[in-house]
C-alpha cells in the first residue's frame, strides 16, 4: 500500500520590495577611465528607478522615473537630458543597458544579463561584477560593480 501524498503547496513569489543599493563603480572605455559610486533605489513593483552615479567628485548620472510615467536620465557631462516610457529606450552612459528595473535587479541580484559576470559572490549575491560590452559609438568599455549595500525592505 503506498502513502498518501500531500500535493505541494503553491507558494505565492515573493512581493516586489523595494531595494536599496550602493556600488562602488570603476569603468574604462575610449572616453576615458573613472571610478565612484552608484546608489540605487529600485522599486519592481511600480518600476521606480532612482540612479545616483557620482565620480569625479560630481553627479555624473541621474535617471529616475517609474512604468507609470516613464524615465528621465541627465549626464551633464555629455549635456544628455532625455525622456523616454521604458527604461529600454534610454542609453544608459556607464552601465549595461536594461530593459526594465527587474532586469536591472536580475543582473544585481544574480549576475544575469548580456556581458555579465560575477566575480565574487556571497549569500546575498554577487560581491563584484563585471561587465563588458560596446558604447554607442561600438567602442569597447567595461564596467567593474562592487557592492557597499544591499538593504531590502521588509
């Protein structure tokens, strides 16, 4: 006689919580080399997105804005200052290029998308990440991302 089984649960995904981040950043490509921060605020529920690249002593990058309403990102120092519905529709100086916050947070989160890769992991998710790809112009230009912060909330 064989047991009776219980059939698995389902279990609900995880709510979208908001996340807050910070990366130290180091980038080289033909406009240059750098290093910095990048603070984050990303919300995948609504799509918010509030970016924060500092270098130089200086805002390089500001991009914010959420699915309802889209995107505005400002890059002073290309006197970039463009609008767009998706976050895919915007060329994003400094970093790979996403299509949404949860891509954005996939590649945080575990390393996931076009060029990247993970260099040193823990618990939480990768430590360092790198990636590497092409500028608008087809130049070459990489990316170095290593984690100070990672708070989700609860």
């Amino acid at each position: 006689m064989m047991p009776i089984q219980t059939p698995p649960a389902v279990v609900a995904p995880a709510a979208a919580t908001p996340v807050r981040a910070q990366y130290g950043w180091g980038y080289s490509g033909s406009g240059g080399e750098g290093t910095g921060t990048l603070n984050l605020l990303m919300e995948p529920g609504s799509g918010r997105l509030v970016a924060e690249l500092h270098g130089l002593g200086e805002r390089l990058l500001l991009l914010e804005g959420d699915r309802a309403t889209g995107y505005h990102l400002q890059v002073p120092r290309q006197k970039l200052d463009q609008r767009a519905a998706t976050l895919a529709e915007l060329p994003l100086p400094f970093l790979p290029q996403v299509a949404s916050v949860e891509a954005l947070l996939r590649m945080l989160r575990g390393g996931e998308g076009p060029g990247v890769s993970v260099l040193k992991k823990d618990a939480t998710g990768p430590l360092k990440l790198h990636w590497q790809g092409r500028d608008p112009r087809g130049k070459d230009e990489q990316v170095w991302l290593d984690r100070r912060r990672w708070e989700e909330a609860p």
